[in-house]
C-alpha cells in the first residue's frame, strides 16, 4: 500500500481535515507532520463536528494509529485538553502516540509571541500568538525542550533552568515583563509528563513497521504551501514546512517512501492574517463567499480574506509539492454566484507575468488577470457522481485541472464524510 501526503495547497484552510477523515477509512496510520495548534482542521462525521488542532484527523477510526510526528511543536496543555474532549464525545484516543523527538511549547513562547507582534506594530505578520514561531525559532537555535524530555525530570530540570535563564533576561531586559519561575513551570511539565507519558514513542520504529507491512499511511499537512518559510510570502508566512518534501523530514521517513502526493484546493482562494493575496476581494462577492462558507478561522474565529481561484498560485505549488493528483474543496460554496472568475496570469508594473514572485512587494503590487466563466446557480451538495455536476459546474472544474495541469481525484461539495465526489482513483 502506498504512502499519501495530504497537502494544503494554497494558504491553509483548503479542508485537509476533511480529505484525511474520508481517506483514513482504508489507512493503517494517520501522522500529522507540521505546525502546532496554529492550525485548525474541522471534520464532520457520525461522531459530530470536530475541531482538531494537534491531533491527526484519523482519531476518529479505532484501528487507525494517530502519530504527532517530530515535525510538530506541542502546547501540552492544549492536547490533553483536545484528548479531553474528545473522549467525552466518546472517541477512543488509546491510538494515539507522540514522537519523543516532537518539540514542546513553554509559557515563555507564548508571552514572546505577543510581544514581539505588539513591537512589530503595523508590521505585525499576523501570528495566533500561541508561542508556535519562538518553539520552532528555539528548536533552530537548539533551545528547545522536546516531549522525551518530559521522560526523565532529571533531564528536565537541567534543561529548562539552562533555557529560563535565558528567556527571562530576555522577558526582563528587552520587553520590561515579569520574569517566569523556574519551580511553577518545571512543576507544571512535570505533571504534563505524568499525564502524556503513555503516548510518548519512538515513533519512526512504528511507521517503519507499518510501512514494511504494506499498510496504508497517510502525512497530514498543516497550514498550506504558500506559507511555506522558503516558497510562501515570507516573511508572511509559517514556521515549518507544510510541503511535501517537509512531510518525510516532520514524520522521519526517506522520501523514496511517498507514492502519493494529494494536493487540496479550494475552488476560490482564501486567507488569515497579513501578506499579499492578488485576487483578494474587498467587495460584496468576497462578504458572500466568506458566508456561504463559514470562513472564519477554525483556531482564532478570525475572518478569512476571500478571493477567487489563482491559478498562477496553483502552478507553482504543484510545481514545488509534485502533486500525482488534487482534491478539490467548497465547490458548493459557488452554488449561487452568477459569474465565476479565474485569475491566470498577473499583471505586474506594467508587465504581464505568468509566475509567481518570490518578492513579497512585488507580489503585491500584482494584478490578477481574470477568465470568466458562468455560474450554475444551483444547489450540488446532495451530488455523488461527477456526471451529475450541473455541466457550467463540470466546465469551471475542467478550467481548473488544465490550468493546475493535475488530475482532480475528488471534489467536496459540502462538509460532512459523504459529501463527496470521487472523479478517480487515489490509491
């Protein structure tokens, strides 16, 4: 059986949660690779309406095994608390396992985060402000406190006195807050240690066993490709790799490994926090596309910027990802729009340009260059089978595997498991 990577192919909030959920069905394993709880993936199944924002989102499967991989950064307290939940809604997390070598969130990411978006001022780059940036900046600067440490208190305490000091020079000195106490915070990821203990793994041994009995794995992707640190646009962008290359490094497998890379898109665009979007909507069609769709940050409730579909970003994600095939979300979003418009090209200081800029300045300054096509103007989310697609829906998604130049596995055309359309094979 192969192994699919599941990967935002826009800015996020392209309804990984949702493809992994239907595709775990028939997967062995589900490993989360990227990200913290930053991110916010929602699954509707039997069980109800989720709203995961660390664990895998093939919990909801018995025989599944949920891995958090190395490549994510955990706020201990944010994951008892979604395990908390979730078993009261009665979902059995006895699968669910944590890679020893996975970083941890502390308070004093946290406090940094806020204040160093407060110094940026109108410069901020629109951060949760949930401590996810300073976690990875630390594990970069070999600072951080991974989750095996919460193994050994010995190991613990020399860690963190070594790394308190100097967070709260830095608190104290730069920023003028109160500075953290070494025994509350050591107390504190003491308990968290007794409390995830049996979730805590090795877990590259159990995804290699996995993979040499020909299961089914799956990489669940975090935030999307365009805020990718090298490729997004930066320095608008997340602290770890949501690519497909970062999904062997975040689960620690070679990437000969991979035989699948899933891109999910949405039929439109969206956006959280700052940075250029080119086909951005500040008008009446961008207000009813974010209703229509709920869209509104699953972590933060914030507002999501709305525009139509670029497919100028969407080559070069597929470029830079290899994506063998495309999921493609919120078709039904569309349902009511009379005219649908797709950006593909650019026009840039006078120049039109096919790419997309590597500078962020210039990426701003860029206007879309639109196709348009004819709406449908009726509803499609009881739809099952491709060839009952109302034929202006089939054409807009025809546009769309030409312009990406990848074949579309499946279209969702609502939030739920079953709302969906599979067009072709994954496996």
């Amino acid at each position: 059986m192969p192994v699919i990577a599941v990967i935002g192919a826009q800015w996020g909030d392209e309804g990984k949660g949702k493809v992994v959920d239907l595709l775990a069905q028939k997967a062995r394993m589900v490993v989360r690779f990227s990200g913290g709880d930053n991110a916010g993936h929602t699954v509707v199944n039997p069980y109800g309406e989720f709203k995961l924002h660390l664990i895998p989102s093939g919990i909801f499967y018995p025989r599944v095994v949920c891995i958090i991989g190395n490549g994510v950064v955990i706020n201990p307290s944010v994951l008892m608390d979604e395990i908390a939940q979730l078993n009261q809604r009665g979902v059995d997390t006895t699968n669910l396992f944590i890679s020893d070598r996975a970083h941890l969130i502390m308070p004093y990411h946290t406090l940094l985060d806020g204040l160093e978006e407060e110094s940026r001022a109108g410069k901020a780059i629109g951060t949760t402000r949930k401590g996810i940036g300073p976690a990875f900046t630390d594990k970069a600067a070999r600072l951080g406190i991974r989750a095996g440490d919460l193994l050994d208190k010995e190991v613990l305490l020399e860690r963190l006195r070594f790394v308190l000091d100097y967070k709260n020079t830095i608190l104290t000195k730069i920023y003028g807050a109160s500075p953290l106490s070494l025994d509350e915070v050591y107390t504190q990821y003491c308990q968290y240690g007794e409390r995830l203990a049996p979730h805590i793994r090795e877990t590259t041994i159990m995804l290699e066993e996995a993979l040499n009995r020909e299961e089914l794995v799956l990489l669940e992707g975090a935030q999307g490709t365009l805020l990718d640190p090298d490729f997004g646009t930066y320095p608008y962008t997340t602290s770890s790799s949501p690519l497909a290359g970062g999904s062997c490094v975040g689960a620690g497998l070679g990437p000969a490994r991979v035989s699948r890379i899933l891109g999910v898109f949405k039929t439109y665009c969206t956006r959280v926090g700052g940075g250029p979007m080119p086909t951005e909507l500040k008008d009446e069609t961008g207000d009813l596309i974010r209703e229509q769709g709920h869209e509104y940050g699953t972590t933060t409730g914030r507002p999501r910027r709305c525009g139509w579909f670029d497919a100028v970003a969407a080559r070069f994600s597929t470029r830079i990802n290899g994506f063998t095939g495309v999921a493609l979300t919120r078709l039904d979003v569309l349902d009511t729009l009379p005219r649908l418009k797709i950006c593909v090209g650019y026009k840039l200081d006078g120049n039109t340009i096919d790419y997309f800029p590597a500078n962020v300045a210039a990426l701003g300054r860029c206007q879309p260059i639109c196709e348009e096509l004819p709406g449908w103007q009726t509803p499609i989310s009881h739809i099952r089978e491709y060839e009952q697609l109302p034929l202006k829906a089939q054409q807009y998604v025809t546009r769309l595997q030409e312009l990406t130049s990848c074949p579309i596995n499946l279209i969702s055309v609502g939030p739920e498991r079953e709302q969906t359309i599979m067009v072709s094979s994954i496996l």
